[in-house]
C-alpha cells in the first residue's frame, strides 16, 4: 500500500521535479561538485568520523554520543528496516522500467531500495545533533546536509519524497539521539557526586 502510494507520487510529483532539476540546474560545475558532496554521506562516513572526533574531545563528548546515537537509530530505521520493507526503485530504475528511459547517472547505479535516503537521514540527524549543541559546528554542518540531500535529487538516484520524509525522520532522531545521550551523562555524573 506504502509502495502503491509512493509509486503514484513517483509520477505525479517526484519525476517532474528531478526532471526540472535535469534541465534547468545541470551545469559542468554541478556535475563536478555534486558526486563529490554525495561521497561526504556515504555509509554516513563523514558524519561517524566527525562523532568519532567529538567523542574523543572531552568537551565536545556528549555531541559526539548523541551524534552515534541518532546515526545508529537511523541506521536501524533507514538501511535495515525501511528500505527492505517498503521496496521502492531508484528513480532512474522506474525511469527505464515504467516509461523505456534511460537516466545517464554521473555515479554508479545503485543497488538498494530507494526510500528513504540514507545519505539524507545520516546527515539531517548529525547535523540536528550539532546544531542543537554547538551553532558555530552546527550552522556549517546543517548547510552540509542539505547539499547532501539535494545531491541525492541531482544525482537522479533519490526521489524528492525520499529526502523530504529522510529529513523529517532525520531531525527526529537526532532529537532521540541527543536525548539518550543526555540521559547517559547525568547517570555518569550522577555516579560521580555519590561515590
């Protein structure tokens, strides 16, 4: 019924923006700087070694856990439970399956569903993360993410509905992400003061 609806949406509403973007945004720059602002989000590998680096600095710890946090949550919700259970194409896929069109991919083809997008949800929730405890972190990596998530759409490989929903699922998660990890820091500190 979820792929019915969003199969539906494909047509009437996410295929005619990709196709604007197509024609009216590609240029030789873009095609240059988008693959490379993808990469930043693949497997969320940018934003685990900016955690990772945070958790390190004693300052900035409780960031950095509330950053793996929302990465490992996303991870679970995105990549192993929603991608396989909905089963939605590649847009370039429904392209050529439903209509006989080929999309030229400046990226490889990819081989996993479609909705949601990774790349997007990964950097919404670092990103969300950061901004709500650090601005002058957060402001930059929240400029970041939304280039990620664009570069999903110019690239052709994620419908505009997969980002929106990835964005929203994202700063939610992020929102638990902070909360756990503010949780884990008061029992720390509480420990502490009773010893």
């Amino acid at each position: 019924m979820i792929l019915n609806l969003l199969n539906a949406l494909a047509v009437s509403f996410d295929l005619p923006i990709l196709d604007w973007i197509q024609a009216n945004l590609q240029s030789g720059f873009l095609d240059f700087l988008m693959p490379m602002i993808t990469y930043f989000g693949e497997d969320g590998i940018g934003w685990i070694a900016w955690a990772v680096l945070l958790l390190i600095l004693k300052k900035h710890r409780k960031t950095g856990l509330g950053m793996a946090f929302a990465l490992l949550i996303g991870l679970v919700v995105c990549n192993m439970t929603l991608k396989p259970l909905v089963g939605r194409i590649r847009p370039y896929d429904f392209q050529a399956q439903e209509f006989g069109i080929t999309i030229d991919l400046l990226v490889h083809g990819l081989h996993d569903f479609s909705f949601p997008s990774g790349h997007t949800i990964a950097s919404f929730e670092a990103a969300t993360v950061l901004l709500i405890n650090n601005k002058k972190m957060g402001i930059p990596a929240m400029i970041l993410a939304v280039l990620i998530a664009f570069s999903r759409l110019y690239l052709y490989v994620h419908y505009p509905t997969d980002v929106i929903v990835s964005i929203v699922l994202g700063i939610a998660i992020a929102f638990l992400g902070n909360w756990l990890a503010g949780l884990c820091f008061k029992k720390v500190k509480k420990g502490r003061f009773e010893r």
